[in-house]
C-alpha cells in the first residue's frame, strides 16, 4: 500500500475522479470538503459519486481544527479547494478572497506543522488573461487587449494599438500573468503562495494551471461552473445554449480523465518539484463549435444562440501549449473532444439538469457585468 493523500475540496467534479486514480494506484485517500449549497446542494451530504474507499472528513480549509484532523498520517496534499466563476467573482469579492486566498493561507500555515513531502495545488488558465498572440511578422505578443469601446463595437478580434490583427497561438506557462478577474487573481495567489511556502520549508510543491475541464461529476445545478455543463443543462431541458461574443472564441477543452492523470504524475515524478504546467488536451475548437458538438452527442437539434453580448472578465481566445507537462511529467491526454463528448453525453443522459443560466445572466446583467 502506498502512502496517505489528502484532497481538500475532494469531494467536487475534479478531486473525486483524481480519488478514483489514486485508489486505483493504491494510494490511501482522504477527502476534505465543506460541501457547498451552490455545488451539492441545500441538504449537502457526502456525494454518491465519491468513491467509498476515500475517507471523508467534513469540514471548511479555513477551520484550522479540521485541517489538523484532515493533515494527520498524510504524506501528500492536493489542494483543490476554491469558489469557480469568473462572473460571481466579480460581485462576490469577500467571499471568493476569503475561501481561495484565506484558505489557503490557513493549510499552508497548518503544513508548518504537518510536514508533508508533496503538495499539489489546482490552478487555473484564467491566470494568464488572454493567451499568447503573434504579430503579421511572427513575433510573439504578450499584451493583448480590448477595450470596452472595443467590445461595445462588436470588434471581437485582437489587434496591436496602431491596428494590426493578432493571431492567437498556443500559450507556454512562460507567459506574463494577466489578470482580468477576482477569481484570476485568487488562483495566482493560490498557486504562487504554495510555490514560494513550500521553496521556503522544503515542501515538494507542483502547480497545475487547468484548462476548460469537463466530465462526469461536474455539478450541473452550478450556473458559475465550467461552460459545457452550464450548455448541457440548457440542452437538456430543451433550452439553446447562449453563447457570449461571437462564439468564435478558442478553446482547450480537457477531459477530467486526462486532468486525473496529470494530477497523479505530478505527485509521482521527482523531477515536477517547484514547477508550473499547463494541462489541457492539445486540441483547439471554437466554444460554438463545442456547443453544436454537444448538441449532437446528446441527440439534440438546438444550435446555440449566439447573443453578441460581452461579459466583464472574459477573454478572446487562450489555449496551452503542454510541451513541458509532455516532457517533464510524461503527460499524454488520451481523450480526443470526439471521445470526451461521447462519455460525458452517456453520464448526462442519467442526470436532472436544473437550468440556471438565465439567473446567473439576471445576477450579473444587474451589476453591469453583461453588456
């Protein structure tokens, strides 16, 4: 038997399937999780999906009593607690700050004191604000920007100051963070506290910016959460998916599969310590593109309705370049969109989809945060 593992938020979308790995591999795994109303519902209780091997701790990653009992006899750390929505973030400022920022803040006092040889923190693609652009001339540009009279305009497209168009290209974790959220700014706080604490007492600590991540197990009563759950609960109630901009937009959508399975990686290669890596799958579509595809797997003719609004704190297009992850944790996505499509579609077709987007578009609409 391998050691003890810890996953604060273990109970959600993505921690229960890197449980379901880490079981596999015969990994010991305890599962902190406060089990929040907008993810598991008003009557939260410990979630069916969640394997029955995981030992499940109730209990907030603020509560420095709870992180002693979830930190005892644990070898490793998976830190996936956080708040998920751009939007939301942007009119619930306090509470986002104090679940991602705070709480991670109290586990990595808490490590201090429960040495631990490896910590693992869940980041996320909305650090680097827009992606990586080139010039005509092929030179790489790194400040990509639209202004609000920009986007007023329906002028969608990147281009340089004095006008010249962008091309969007793969971006390398290399690039300039730019931060265009609440939640942007709390998962690069994330992320940087752990690699500066763990620097400074010798904690293993690896840094995984996620891309668009999807699956079974993604909460779909959740309007803030990843946009093909928010598509597929429209779609299941016969409802079209309402797309912002242009739905030209470029994106990696991942399976949480492969997200599972870098996750493990980063906890098994030596040579991981102290890095960041972007995960995605490598394959770039168009979110309209996305939606129509998910329309078909689930065997629903109801094309996406593009609104030509905007929403503060989007971005135009971003997707990875996940070279490093290949190279230094052996990371190979094995689920095409294709594939992805077909085994979320089969889940779906099991699930009650409450259809929240249009009280989520009302919630921000009233902020001044759809335009």
């Amino acid at each position: 038997m391998k050691g003890t593992v810890l996953i604060t938020g273990g109970a959600g979308f993505i921690g229960s399937h890197v449980a379901d790995e880490l079981l596999r591999r015969g990994y010991q795994v305890r599962v902190l999780d406060s089990l929040i109303p907008q993810v598991h519902g008003e009557k939260a209780r410990r979630p069916a999906y969640l394997n029955p091997d995981a030992e499940f701790i109730y209990g907030d990653a603020r509560n420095p009593d709870a992180l002693d009992e979830a930190l005892s006899g644990v070898d490793a750390v998976y830190h996936f607690v956080a708040l998920v929505g751009v939007g939301q973030s942007m009119y619930q400022i306090a509470e986002y700050t104090s679940v991602n920022n705070l709480g991670t803040a109290v586990l990595l006092e808490r490590l201090v004191k429960h040495k631990v040889s490896k910590l693992i923190v869940a980041s996320s693609m909305s650090v680097y604000g827009e992606g990586l652009y080139e010039t005509p001339d092929g030179r790489p540009y790194t400040n990509a920007t639209r202004t609000v009279e920009q986007l007023k305009a329906h002028e969608w497209e990147m281009c340089t100051p004095d006008g010249l168009p962008l091309r969007p290209i793969a971006t390398p974790e290399s690039k300039q963070p730019s931060l265009a959220s609440v939640y942007a700014l709390s998962k690069y706080d994330q992320e940087q506290m752990c690699l500066m604490v763990g620097r400074a007492y010798g904690v293993s600590t690896v840094a995984l910016r996620f891309f668009n991540v999807y699956g079974p197990n993604q909460a779909l009563s959740n309007p803030y959460t990843g946009v093909l759950a928010i598509f597929a609960s429209r779609l299941l109630n016969d409802q079209a998916p309402i797309i912002f901009e242009d739905g030209k937009q470029l994106r990696d959508f991942v399976s949480v599969y492969d997200i599972a399975q870098a996750c493990r990686l980063a906890l098994e290669v030596d040579a991981a310590s102290d890095q960041i890596f972007n995960i995605g799958s490598g394959e770039v579509v168009t979110v309209q593109g996305v939606a129509q595809r998910l329309g078909k797997v689930l065997g629903k003719k109801i094309e996406p309705e593009i609104s030509g609004n905007y929403r503060v704190g989007d971005i135009r297009h971003c997707f990875p370049d996940i070279s490093h992850a290949r190279k230094v944790l052996g990371y190979k996505p094995t689920m095409t969109v294709e594939k992805g499509m077909r085994k979320l579609a089969e889940w779906l077709q099991q699930q009650t989809a409450p259809d929240r987007f249009d009280e989520m578009h009302a919630e921000l609409s009233a902020r001044g945060l759809v335009v």
